[in-house]
C-alpha cells in the first residue's frame, strides 16, 4: 500500500501557505487492512478512515458515479486497483488535484502546478458538474486567494452556468449553502464569493435579493458609486478589514437588502429601504435556516443604519428608543457589532473609505450617559413596574439632552 498528501495541503504547501488540515490518499489497500492497521472508519458512504496517532483522514483510493441529483447521488468504487490517477480525476479542480508522494515526487497528471503558476481554477473533467457544492467552492477559493489574483478559466466558467441553468444548483441542500457562505464570510475579500456566483448566475438563484441590487441607483450624492450591489460589496469587503467578525460582515452585506424592494419610479430615493430590507432578511434566514444571531444583527442593522448615520440630529427621545430597540442595556456586545457594521456601510462608499465616521462615538456617548443614571434611587422612590420603566426612559432621555449639550459645545 502507498500513502500520498492530496487536496488543500498540497495546493496551498505550493502556494507558500500554512497547511491547514492534511488529506491522505491510500492506493492498494482495503477497508480490513486500514482496520487491522489500528485506523478507526468514518462515515459509511466512503471508506474513509482516520490516523489512530495523527488523526488526519486517510481515503482509499475511489473513483465516483454520478447517480441522481444532489450529493447523495453518487456512488462510489474503491478496490486496490483503483490508481492514484483515477481518484484524482475524480477531483474538481486541477489545483486541488495534485498529490504528493512520501519520496517528495510532486505527481500531477491534469497540470495543476501550471494553473496554480499562472493562477487559475479550471476543472479536471466534465464530472465537475455533477456537484453543485462545487460552484460553491469555486467562490470561496476565489475569495480565500483573492490577493494571489485568481480568474476562472473561461471553459470553467462555462460549465458553471450550464449547471446552473440546468438546475443542477437546485440541488444544493440549505445548510451547505450557508456553511460556505459563512466560510467564505471570515476570508480576507468576501466580496469575491458573490461576485462569482453572480457570475455564473448562481446568485440569482440562491439569493435573489442580493442578485437584484446590481443596476438600482441611489443618490450620487452619498453614494458616489451610485450602484447599490457595487456599494454592498464594498461595505462587506470593508466590514471585513474592521472585523473579523462574521455577524459584523453578515450584516453588512445585508443592510441594504430592502433598496432592491423600491419601486422603480422612485429611483434613486430609497424611503422606506430599512424596514423593507427586514423581510428579505427574515426569508434569506428561514430558508438556510442561519443562527438567530446572524439574522437578529442583520435585522437591526437594516432597521436602524439611517439612525445611527443620522446620529447628530436625533432628539434625546429619538436617541434612547433606538438604543433601546438595540436592546443595548443587555446586549452591549451586539450594539458594537452594530456600530461596526453602520461604520461598514458609510465607509463602504467610493472615496469614503478614509473618512472619520464620528456617529458611532456620539452612540456609544448616548448610551453611556443613559447607562449612568441612578436606577436604584428611583427605586427606592417607591417606584415599581411600568411606572419605574417610565420615569427611568425620562431620566435617560432627561440626561441625553443635557448630556447632548454639553457634547454640542465640545464640538
Ligand atoms: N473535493 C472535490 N469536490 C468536492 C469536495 C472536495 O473534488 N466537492 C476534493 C478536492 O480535491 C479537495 C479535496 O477533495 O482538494 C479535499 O476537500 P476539502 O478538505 O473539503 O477541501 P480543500 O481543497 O482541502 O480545501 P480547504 O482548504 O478548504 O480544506
């Protein structure tokens, strides 16, 4: 039996990049012998198995069948004769099918060095269209090596609108979505994931009220990219250099959802966006089913943006029921991931990425100077229930406004 490195470590080891997870390929060998070995089985649809000492995955060796749609629709032949050319055929792209032997021999049968050289994805063989998870792949790879200047090979790219137009895309099962989703959303240039799914169509299906926000205007005045897709990308891309956070990017990308809701004879005003972008966040998080966290963020932060930017001019009354909408009393944490994503979608504008965004201070000054006030001593006025809760959002408001003035002749 011969073991050989496969896959992303061997794809990113040429690259100049940390390995992160190491894949093995074993050729001439079978279930038993890997079990008498002292490797422990995983998964029963592969005879994949793990390393008693390392834990790493070893796979023998296999080729696939395509048999229905989806990823379950496959079956899969693994016997000592199957060769280590076979299974990387079977392997979506070039790059990603390059092996190396324990010797150090780089073995390359589909010229992957020559497309990771000249940097492209291109696919080993027509059987990457019989997995949609690999489009899926496509963007996140092309947004994890965003800097290296990848591009799609023009045949790929091809064959990543067929499967979409033939509907294989709809095979894609909810929760694998947004698994790459939220991977490709903690790399470096988000924005690249969607674009390439839009360019191949695949966004169009798998989320249409992103899709549609290429082409609407808005005022050029704020917005001096004027497209509204063009404006999310850089507000994502941008959330992702103030934030590792993938909430804060999330909602981000996000915030203006509901501006592909305007009735085109309103272009390029948008009134009204911020609570028309609410429901197209609630569809997008039942349909892949996100965690609450993701989608209560992104909800707050298309419901209140204009508030946060609009900081300066809000009366104290104003000022506290939005904090206190953000619930920021018990959620501090998340009201910080809100004024990050509020700073992502002001700076994320063409020639405003340098700007100071002073909004966010006079927030968190309001929030504190609300905090401050003496809850217990209203209490111990005899005050209880709703009657406490009422003379507490006063005294809030009371000490914003005062507090408010004294800032105003700060600045
Ligand atoms: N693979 C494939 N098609 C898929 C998934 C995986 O062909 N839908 C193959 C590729 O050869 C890939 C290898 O299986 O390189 C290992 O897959 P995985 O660990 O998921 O991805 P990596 O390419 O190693 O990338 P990452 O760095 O994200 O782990």
């Amino acid at each position: 039996m011969k073991t050989y490195l496969v896959g992303g470590a061997v794809r990113d080891e040429l690259l100049g990049l940390p390995v992160r997870e190491k894949d093995w390929v074993v050729v001439g060998s079978t279930p038993e012998a890997m079990l008498a070995a002292g490797f422990k089985q995983v998964g029963k649809d592969f005879p994949v198995f793990l390393h008693p000492k390392t834990h790493e995955e070893y796979a023998l060796a296999r080729t696939e069948r395509k048999t229905g749609q989806g990823y379950h629709g496959f079956s899969c032949y693994s016997s000592p004769d199957v060769t280590l050319e076979q299974d990387l055929s079977r392997r979506d792209l070039t790059i990603n099918a390059i092996a190396k032997a324990e010797s150090g021999d780089i073995i390359d049968p589909f010229q992957g060095q020559q497309d990771l050289k000249n940097k492209i994805f291109r696919h080993v063989s027509p059987a990457f269209s019989e997995d949609p998870v690999r489009i899926l792949r496509i963007a996140r790879f092309a947004a994890r090596f965003r800097s290296f200047g990848f591009k799609i090979a023009d045949e790929t790219m091809a064959l990543m609108q067929h499967m979409v137009q033939s509907g294989e895309i709809d095979a894609l099962v909810s929760e694998r979505v947004w698994q790459e989703m939220l991977s490709a959303l903690s790399e470096e240039h988000p924005s690249a994931f969607f674009l390439v799914l839009r360019a191949c169509g695949a966004l169009a299906r798998l989320w249409p009220d992103l899709d549609c926000l290429w082409g609407i205007p808005q005022p050029e005045q704020h917005h001096p990219e004027i497209d509204t897709g063009v404006h999310v990308m850089m507000a994502l891309d941008l959330a992702a250099k103030l934030s590792p956070d993938t909430q804060v990017r999330f909602a981000a990308l996000s915030h203006d959802l509901g501006k592909g809701k305007t009735p085109e004879k309103n272009w390029p005003s948008h009134r009204g966006h911020e609570e028309l972008g609410v429901a197209c966040i609630e569809a997008f998080a039942g349909r892949y089913r996100i965690p609450h966290e993701y989608r209560d963020l992104a909800i707050l932060v298309s419901r209140y943006h204009l508030h946060c930017h609009r900081a300066f001019e809000l009366r104290a009354d104003t000022m506290l029921k939005t904090l206190e909408a953000l619930d920021v009393f018990r959620k501090p944490d998340r009201f910080e991931k809100f004024l990050l994503a509020c700073t992502a979608d002001a700076r994320g504008r063409k020639d405003k990425e340098q700007e100071a965004y002073i909004q966010v201070d006079r927030m968190r000054a309001a929030y504190q100077i609300a905090k401050g006030v003496n809850v217990d001593r209203l209490r111990e006025q005899g005050l209880t229930g709703e009657k406490l809760g009422e003379k507490i959002h006063q005294e809030r408001v009371r000490a914003i406004a005062a507090g408010f003035d004294e800032h105003q002749s700060r600045y």
